[in-house]
C-alpha cells in the first residue's frame, strides 16, 4: 500500500508550508522531513563541519569505508558466497 503524497508539506526546519515537489522523495514513496533547500543547506553544514576537523573527516572516511567493506561482502554472499 502506498501513502498519497499531499500537494503541500511543512518543513520543521525551516517552517514554511511549500509544495510537494520542494521536498525529495523517500524510497518508499513519502515525501523527505526537510524541503529540500534545508536538506541541501543541512548537508553543505555538515560537509564544512568534517572537513574543518581532521580527526572528524578521518573518523567519517573509516566509517565509509567500513560501510564499503560490509556492502561488497553482502553483494558476494547474494551472488552465492565464496568457497571458505
């Protein structure tokens, strides 16, 4: 069953009421929390925040490539694993 997606949304963030497509869509069909603008402004933020911190970017480059690691294994398991 999928939700109907209203013709207008309030942002939290930014507080204003605007219409459907100023909002990304999840990928179950709803509509994201934050307009997009405040998504974008959110995530520019957070990008100046790691990369002013070394310690903070190297922490978030270790967490990718972890992410990275266990999504290759996932995909060989699905594939039909590997003779161990």
């Amino acid at each position: 069953m999928t939700a109907a997606i209203p013709s207008h949304k309030r942002c939290p963030r930014c507080r204003e009421s605007k219409p459907a497509g100023a909002f990304y869509q999840r990928r179950n069909g709803r509509l994201s929390a934050w307009c997009q603008e405040c998504t974008r402004r959110a995530s520019s933020e957070a990008s100046r925040r790691r990369h002013a911190n070394a310690a903070e970017l190297e922490r978030v480059r270790a967490v990718d490539r972890a992410r990275q690691r266990r999504h290759r294994w996932l995909r060989r398991q699905a594939k039909g694993g590997e003779a161990a």
